[in-house]
C-alpha cells in the first residue's frame, strides 16, 4: 500500500506542476500590457504613467522570459512564498487563508445537502424498481443533472429573493445568506450521486445473499437498510469524494453570483484586473486540494473493501 501511495503522490505532483504551468502561460498570453494592467489596478487608469508602468514591470520581473518567471515562483513556493498581490499588495497566502473558510463553509453545505436527499432518494428508487417511484427519481435526477448551475442560481434569485422576498440574494453573514448559494450547488451532485446510488443498490438487490436473506423472511427494511447498502456503498463513497472536489471548483461560478466571500470570488476578481500572482494562487490551492481529494478517496475505497488488490510499482 505505501509503494502505491507514493506513486500516487508522484503523479499528483506531475500533475500540479502541468496545471500551474499551464495556467501560468495562458494568463500571461492573454491580450494586454501586464504591468499596464496591473498599474491601472493599483492606481487607477488617470494616475498612471509610462514611467511607473516601467517600474511595475521592471520590478515584477514581467521583462523576463516567461519559463523564467514560472521557475521563480516554484523557488519561492517551496519557501512557502505564493508572492504578493499585484493589485492590493498583500500576500497571496494569507489572502486565500482569510477566504477559505467561507468557501468550504459553502462546500460543506452543499455536500451535506446533497448526501441527505440523495441516498435515500437512489435507495428508495432502486428498492421500488420500475415503479412510478422509481421513473420518477430517475427522470427528476435527469432533468437537475442537465441544469446548469448559473442559470438555476438566477431562477432561485428571481423566484425567492426578487419575487418572494424571503432569502438574500447578495452576501454573507447569516444562515440565510447561505441557502441559496448552497441549493445551487448542490443539485447537481445530488442528482449525479442520486443515479450511482440507484445503480448500485440495484446491483446489490440482484446478489445471490439478498435472495437468501429474503427467503430467511427478514424485513425489506433489514435487507435494503442493513445489508443491500453496506455493500453499495463503496462505489456511492467513492463518487461522493470526487463530487466533493468539483464543489469545490463550482464554488467560482457560485461565489460571483451571490457575491459570497469565498476564494472562487477571489479568484474571479483577480483575473478581472490580471492580477497574476492571486490567479496563479488561487489555481495551485484548487489543484492541490483536488489531488489530495482524490488521494484520500482511493485510500478510502481500500480501507472499505480489503478485497481490492492495489498494483505496486
């Protein structure tokens, strides 16, 4: 198991270093002067001039190559260093530190919100199938998984904060700011895990013990609550883990919306005023946290089923 970790964790770091380098090429080959950008930001476009645009640039280090540039930042990242924002001056880090718990809040949210509706619904589905129950769910989780989140975002806006008036529709601060924003995200993955749970449960009700339970006489109940789910809930999991890395990538469309404090948010404004240093930031905490996600949900399906044989090499 240690030698597959390792590997794992090799790969993920290949992996980390291909999304930051790529995102560190694209933003600086978007149309635009860097340091004019950055000067509007700090100064406003009245204020500036061609000789404070060259000392931005001469100090930032934007006349360099650009593999010279990706280079200084991996030095200085492995000193624990993101940099410092171009356009507010404060460091990169401590930025993101200050906004993160207001997007895992968000996430969280939205995952619990998920796991709650979900299983039952794919349980009672796949233990009723081919009924009117089961159509039903398996056509509702159809109909949410093909909604964009943007576009429901601005349903629920329009039908509970401008028609209705109960719930916010801007901000953050009280529980009822964060219902809107975390029903948004969360209907996506309650209807994807809602299918995976019906597809697995199915495929457990169909196993050779669950006729033997039943001709035993034990209660639809014990067998779908007791030993049906116990063993669909490896894949189920699974899905969840990686569902929960995609919230969290969701969270930048969400955020901008409902206007929520959260690094997604931060992200967003960054790229408006090309503030490179918070945008290269903002994507090395997002890939790393979805690599660590994704590691930790494959030990998570090792230690629920032993039975799985993990390559060494």
């Amino acid at each position: 198991m240690l030698a597959y970790v390792r590997k794992r964790i090799i790969g993920l770091i290949v992996v980390i270093l291909g999304v930051t380098a790529m995102t560190f090429l694209l933003i600086r080959l978007a149309p635009g002067e860097p340091a004019e950008m950055i000067a509007i930001a700090r100064y406003g476009e009245e204020n500036i001039s061609d000789e404070m645009v060259s000392y931005i640039r001469d100090k930032e280090e934007l006349d360099k190559p650009i593999f010279c540039q990706y280079i200084r930042w991996l030095q200085n990242i492995l000193k624990g260093d993101l940099g410092v924002s171009l356009s507010t001056g404060e460091p990169v880090l401590e930025e993101i530190l200050t906004r993160l718990p207001a997007t895992f809040k968000l996430a969280v949210c939205a995952l619990l919100l998920s796991v709650a509706f979900a299983i039952p619904l794919g349980v009672i589905s796949a233990a009723h199938y081919n009924s009117i129950t089961d159509r039903l769910t398996t056509t509702g989780a159809m109909l949410a998984e093909s909604i964009p989140c943007f576009w429901l975002s601005l349903l629920l806006i329009i039908l509970f904060s401008v028609n209705l008036g109960w719930l916010p529709s801007f901000g953050a601060g009280k529980i009822k700011h964060l219902v809107l924003p975390s029903v948004s995200l969360s209907v996506g993955m309650t209807a994807v895990t809602t299918r995976l749970t019906r597809s697995s449960m199915l495929e457990v009700l169909h196993q050779d013990y669950i006729t033997t339970a039943k001709a035993k006489g034990l209660s639809q109940v014990r067998i779908v609550g007791h030993h049906a789910l116990k063993n669909a809930m490896i894949p189920i999991v699974t899905i969840i883990g990686i569902q929960f890395s995609h919230l969290m990538e969701g969270t930048v469309i969400i955020e901008s919306i409902f206007g929520w404090p959260g690094i997604g948010k931060l992200l967003v404004d960054s790229i408006f005023v090309r503030d490179y240093a918070m945008i290269q930031g903002c994507v090395l905490f997002f890939a790393v946290f979805v690599v660590i996600i994704n590691l930790i949900v494959d030990l998570v399906y090792f230690l629920l089923d032993p039975k799985i044989k993990m390559k060494k090499g």
